[in-house]
C-alpha cells in the first residue's frame, strides 16, 4: 500500500521536481560565474551557498535583498532573467503538489492505506459485512456492542460517507470496495486470524453465491453467512459446507405453520425476537379460506405453510411490476380491482395476505380488502423497514418485514447462537408442552421475561469455574438459590443446556454443570444481578452450596 502511494506521488511530481531543479540550477551557476564587486570594489564570486540562499527566497517571492554585497548591473541583469524561470517554476511545483493532493486516485489510495491499517490493528473477532443497508445497519447497531468487531465493503461511496456519520462505537472500519473482489476481501482482512466470517445477504442469490464461493476459496475457516431463496442456491451452499444460510421465505412459511397449529411454539419464538410472553387476538391466526395476493417467492412459501397446516386458500396472482405497466400506478383498488376481490371470494375469506415485492400495492391491497370486509384478517410483505411506520399506521394484523427477519436471525447467529438451537428444538415439540413452558414461565420469571446466553469459563463465572476445577459437584438447582437466604429460590428457569455437541432442552434441576458448558437462561432482572453475583464471587457461592461463607482473617498470627 505504501509503495502505491509513493509510486502515484513520485510519478505525478517528477516533472515540476525537473523544472524546479533545472531552474535553479542554471540561476544558482549564473550568479556563481558571473563577477561581483565587495564594499571595496574589490572582484568577487558568489559562493555556492550565497547564490543558492538568494535563488531559493527570490524563487518564493520572499525577497530580503541583495546578498552578501550590492549587485553590480550584470548580476542584476541576471536575476531579472532568474526572477522570471524560477518563480514561474516554484508556482508550476506548487500547483502540481496542490494538484496531487487533490486527486482522486491518491486520495483513495490514502484511504485504502488507512482502512488496511485499521483492520491489521484490529485485535477482537471481527466479522466482514458486505453492502451497507438497512439490515446490515440494524446488525451493526447490535453486534457491534458486543465482543466482536465488523468491517464493512460497499461498492458505493455514498453509503460508505453515510456509515461514516452515523459515528458507530467504537468505530466500524469501511471503506469503497466491489465485495465479489477478491483482493478487496483480502485487504478487508478474510486471511486474518481474527476475521470469524463474512455476512453477505444481497437480494441477489447469484451475487450472494459468487461471494460465497470467493471467500470459501480465499479461506476455508471461515464463516459465511448469506442469504438464499431459490432451491438451486440453497442446494449449492449446502454442498460447499455453508452453515448458515438465510432465507427469509422460508422462516415466514415456518412461521404461519406454527402460528396456525401451535401458537404457543411460535410465541415462544417470536418472544426470543422481542415479542411480548403472552398471545394476544392478533397473534391468533383464523382457520378458514385465505387469499395470497401474490405468486412470487413469498407467495410459495406462504403456500407451503398453508398447505402444511391443512388451510384453504387461492392465490391472486398479481406482479408488482406489471400491475404497475398496465395502469401506471401501484395503488390498487379501481373498479377492475374489486371485481377480482370479489371473483375471488373476499366476502367470505378469513384472512388476505399481500406479498407482492411493492410496499404501496401490498398496503393498498389490505386497505381495499378491509373495506370490502372489515372483520377479514390482514397481512402484510414489507420489504423495507423504511416504512414501517405506514404499515403500523395501517392497523394490518400481521406484518412480515423481510429486512427485519435478516436483521434479528443473523444477529442472534452471531451473537446468541443458544437462541437459534432454542427455536431449533421446540419445533419438535407439540402445542401441548409449549402451553406448559409459557405458563411456567409466566409463573417463576414474570410476564415480560428476559433471557441471556452464558458459557461456564473462568472469564464469564470466575468462582464456579473455580469449584468446577476441583471438581465440586454443582448442580442447576444449587445456582437457583438467593444469595441473600438459600432456602428462597431465584426466579430463573433454564431453558437450555449445551455441551460440547450434545443438547438439553429444559435441562434437569439436578443435573451437574461442567466446565464449557453453554446455558440460555430466563430470568427477571433481579434474578439475573443475583445469578451472575454468585457465579463470580466466591463466597456467595459458597454460601449457596454449603449455608457457609468462607471467612478470611487478614490479621491471624502467624505461627
């Protein structure tokens, strides 16, 4: 990088640097040769370092006067003419080094340098996010507050100037770069022993499996997470080794099968996501016809939940971008329009869902369908979360926000991978056993319960990792106990249990802990200080094992 930028300096001021040496070196041998007279009249030569001192504030235009005696008329003759080439070749030198400062490519190859060197300084885990947009921006809000760092690539200068003023902390390295390049890869640090993946969620599956490809070839040990919707791409990733692939269809399908079969396996889902412990008459999906406005990719795996969960629907087979052709406009609801809804039987639907890829044709249609039938229930594709605020406005039922879905899965796979193996898990579960979680819950943690992610090392539980050394039997029970009476329990319920490759859904209240081991943990905040007081000190520990605290006396004698 530093050889680039003296190459593109040394190139752009070879010229003006001849000029100016070429000037001054004919006025500086002009004055040496040509003879002087002293106070005395006496015939002298100028030194090398008197004319070069007189050249050099003449050729600036500082002038402090004829040195080291008065010109004779031959010397003045010649500075006339030096005055000239010299200050036209000082300002020919200056413009070139004003010019250079101001050009493009040693500008961005300045900034290259800069990002390069940022990334090298980098010394937590680090991810690659390539494309800066909403979702990448919600990811980044989240992520990087936690132990680890991202670096982003966009191909646009804009969207790099924009991440720039949003003044993240601590600072996200970026910089202008095409992220199927595999040299801007390299410099955004994939080789780096501390780069743990790249992010690549385009909404175009072919870039997003070049990218793929390119960084399984640039490094094998690293993780990439991208998002997929078509069957081929899907296939692909699977068969180059990719873990993790998003898809946001896919989710959306899952989730109106459980919405509508067990709604309380899809609460307990979407609680992880933010959503409040209890069901409300929104979240409830109907049983009746529905319609799919809509045959797109959406539209598909919509019908593949439906179809799942034994529903009956039809579809509306309406493009955005035709619909948009044909009249001009993406606000549905002309004449033509309600005489489909009414083909397709509105007055007697439980439920339309809009899924076309434009924001304003989906709202438009939920608007017109409401009108046409206040009691059908409403749901939304939103594209966007630029506009979420219109859609909730919009009082619609239901709203899938594809940037949204990105968003919260690919951060709880960064940075609370427990949660994902949780959703993972209960999925095998039925209606029944989701029923007794949620109200267990509700009874030990409270109505608005709180969850985090924990692995058993010395760093996060520095006392039980102490015990666990000497191989102290500690089991989930004992850490339910309040350090400020042990026979009171905590309000804290363990939902999971990994270790090493094996899970434990709803773990044992006996069952023994061990080094390494990861634990998803729902609590109040109360629960929590407690909890995390007794894993780290080593005398409520104590206290909670045995009913003993360790006593120590700093002024016991010594023998």
């Amino acid at each position: 990088m530093n050889d680039q930028i003296i190459w593109i300096v040394l190139k752009r001021l070879r010229t003006p640097f001849l000029v100016i040496i070429v000037t001054f070196s004919i006025s500086i041998l002009g004055l040496m040769l040509i003879p002087g007279a002293d106070n005395s009249g006496k015939v002298y030569y100028m030194s090398f370092f008197d004319a070069f001192y007189f050249v050099s504030y003449t050729a600036s235009t500082i002038g402090f006067g004829e040195t080291p005696y008065t010109f004779t008329y031959p010397q003045r003759m010649w500075v006339s003419a030096s005055i000239y080439i010299t200050v036209i070749g000082w300002f020919y030198g200056i413009g070139t080094i004003i010019s250079l400062i101001q050009d493009e490519t040693l500008r961005k190859a300045i900034n290259r340098n800069s990002f390069r060197r940022e990334i090298l300084g980098l010394v937590e885990p680090f991810y690659i996010i390539l494309g800066y947009n909403s979702i990448t921006k919600s990811i980044i809000n989240r992520v990087n507050k936690n132990e680890f760092r991202v670096v982003v690539l966009d191909r646009s200068e804009e969207k790099i100037e924009e991440l720039i003023l949003e003044n993240f902390y601590p600072n996200v390295p970026a910089f202008v770069g095409e992220a199927s390049n595999q040299k801007m890869l390299q410099i955004a640090g994939i080789h780096q022993k501390n780069c743990f993946g790249v992010i690549s969620l385009f909404e175009n599956d072919a870039k997003n499996t070049e990218i793929a490809t390119i960084c399984r070839l640039l490094n094998k040990k690293v993780d990439v997470i991208v998002k997929a919707s078509a069957p081929q791409h899907l296939e692909y990733f699977k068969s180059i080794g990719l873990e993790h692939v998003q898809n946001p269809f896919e989710i959306i399908s899952k989730r109106m099968y459980y919405s509508i079969t067990a709604p309380h396996i899809w609460l307990l889902e979407m609680w992880i996501y933010g959503h409040a412990l209890n069901l409300r008459n929104r979240d409830l999906l109907p049983h009746g016809k529905y319609i799919i406005c809509g045959y797109g990719r959406m539209g598909i795996a919509i019908e593949e939940g439906l179809k799942k969960a034994g529903i009956d629907y039809i579809f509306f087979d309406i493009n955005s971008e035709e619909y948009k052709q044909r009249k001009d406009t993406t606000i549905f609801g002309d004449e033509e329009d309600v005489t489909k809804l009414l083909e397709l039987g509105i007055m007697d639907s439980e439920c339309i869902i809009a899924a076309t890829k434009d924001d304003l044709l989906n709202l438009t249609i939920l608007n017109k369908a409401k009108v046409l039938n206040p009691d059908i229930y409403t749901i939304a594709r939103e594209n966007s979360l630029d506009g979420i605020n219109i859609f909730q406005a919009a009082k619609i039922d239901r709203i899938y926000i594809l940037e949204q879905i990105l968003a919260d899965t690919t951060y709880n796979y960064l940075a609370q991978p427990l949660t994902e193996i949780f959703i993972q898990e209960i999925r095998k579960k039925d209606e029944e056993w989701a029923v007794v979680i949620v109200n267990m819950l509700h009874t030990i943690t409270g109505a608005n319960p709180d969850y985090f992610e924990l692995q058993i090392t010395q760093e996060n539980a520095y006392a039980l990792s102490l015990e666990l050394s000497k191989e102290t039997k500690v089991t989930l029970s004992n850490l339910r106990r309040s350090r400020e009476d042990r026979n009171k329990l905590l309000h804290i319920v363990y939902l999971l249990l990994k270790r090493g490759e094996e899970i434990y859904l709803m773990p044992e209240s006996h069952m023994e802990i061990q080094l390494e081991d990861q634990l998803l943990i729902v609590c109040d905040d109360e629960g929590r200080n407690d909890f995390e007081y007794i894993i780290n000190n080593i005398h409520e520990l104590n206290y909670v094992l045995t009913s003993k605290e360790k006593s120590y006396n700093f002024f016991q004698k010594k023998d």
